[in-house]
C-alpha cells in the first residue's frame, strides 16, 4: 500500500508541473518616418509658366503605386513609411499648347526626402513659345521625369 501511494503521488507531482514558457522576444522597434514627394514650379526666383500640370506616379507606404492625373503645380505629397522604404516617383508635365506665353519658363525641381523634399532641379530656362514647342517635339523625354531613393 506503502509502495502504491508513493508511485500514485510521484505520478503526480511529474505530471502535474507545467514546463516553463519560453520567453516572447522582445520585437524590433520600428522606425517610421515621413517621406515628402514633391514637384515644385520655382527655382530660386524663376517661377514655371502656369500653363503646365504634372501627370505623376509614386509609391505609397504599401509599396503600390499610385497615380494622379493633372495635378497642378507646386505638387506635394507626404506619406508615413515604416523604414527601410524604397520611393519612388515618375511622371510627366503636360500643357495645352494654347496656353503657352510667349515667353516659356520650363525646368525641373524634383525631390524626395524624409521629414522634407530635397530637389533636385534642373535650369529654368525662358524659350519662345515657338521655340519650345520645337524643342519638345525633337526631345519629348524633357517632359518626362523619374527619381528614386532608398531610405
């Protein structure tokens, strides 16, 4: 009876102990930060002629691309990304040939940058109207622009 109780009672204390859980790791912070696209229509003190829209295309936090149609100038978009982010951002400038003045001031200030945009433009420069629509016939890929950075 002796020997029954004592192996009922070690059955016992073995079955009942639970194992010890294995500690949860502790997750990895997650840096966020803002990523700002931006189109801008002035280079120091030169202003773009109003008469041009941008069609652009970027990436979104998700990594989707989004486009927007005709969106008028200064264009800016800030979107919270989870880092490491790769941006991106494409597109063209678009105008209504009836629009364009005499004098045409056209150049590129494209930026992406975390918590503000850093441009990177290329020289505004005044043509004739003439003269620039002949210009962008011959070199159509001035229209188009696209920049990307790894954050």
């Amino acid at each position: 009876m002796f020997l029954l109780a004592t192996l009922m009672i070690g059955g016992m204390m073995l079955t009942g102990c639970k194992p010890e859980p294995e500690p949860t790791p502790e997750p990895e912070p997650t840096t966020t930060h803002t990523v700002v696209y931006s189109i801008d229509n002035a280079y120091f003190d030169l202003v773009m002629s109003p008469c041009f829209k941008v069609n652009v295309t970027y990436t979104d936090a998700n990594g989707q691309s989004i486009t927007e149609n005709d969106a008028t100038l200064p264009w800016t978009k800030s979107i919270e990304v989870t880092l490491p982010f790769h941006a991106k951002v494409e597109g063209d400038f678009t105008f209504n040939e009836a629009d364009l003045p005499d004098q045409v001031l056209y150049g590129k200030c494209i930026g992406i940058g975390l918590d503000g945009p850093m441009v990177d433009a290329s020289n505004m420069t005044g043509l004739s109207k003439q003269k620039f629509l002949d210009y962008v016939a011959d070199h159509p890929e001035h229209l188009h622009f696209a920049k990307e950075r790894d954050f």
